[in-house]
C-alpha cells in the first residue's frame, strides 16, 4: 500500500534518518542522527534542515546520496519499496 511501512530497517546509535516531504516540487527535508536508544524508543537530533531552499545549517557532503535517494522516493507516486539503505560492518566499513 502507498504510504505505509515499505521496509524493516534496524538503528543504531550514530545512524541517519532523512525525512522528506513536498508539495509540488516544493521541498521539506530534515535529517536526524540517533543519538541513543533503548528497547522502546530513540532520541534523535536535528543535524539539517531544508526549507525555503536552502540548508541550515549546510547539508555535510557524506550525507548527499541519502538526501538525493529522500527525494526521489517522496516524489514516488503510490512508492511502495525502500529506496536507499546503507549497512555497516562491525568494523565500520561499508557492506
């Protein structure tokens, strides 16, 4: 179904989330990093915003792909799949 739950994506202290939305091509991004979690919630702090047409403060170049990815899956008619996961290693590096 479109707008529902597309994916089961395990979080991590230090991980990233986008969240986008527009009307009309006109752009709300927001990216939050957990800052820490237990077994019934995660705390999360605003690291960007985008409104208005520009980012405060300005979007840090590693998190680019996954900004890009929020914006082609909000402008998703009826999306019904994940568009962008990374995974890490325990040693940190990229799956």
């Amino acid at each position: 179904m479109a707008c529902s739950e597309h994916a089961l994506v395990p979080i991590q202290q230090g991980d990233f989330v986008v969240e986008a939305s527009h009307h009309r091509g006109d752009f709300l991004i927001d990216v939050w990093k957990i800052v820490s979690l237990d077994n019934q919630k995660a705390e999360a702090e605003l690291v960007t915003s985008f409104r208005w047409g520009e980012w405060n403060p300005p979007l840090p170049e590693y998190l680019k792909k996954a900004v890009d990815a929020s914006i082609k899956k909000a402008s998703c008619y009826h999306c019904r799949s994940p568009h962008y996961c990374v995974g890490y290693t325990d040693e940190g590096g990229d799956k």
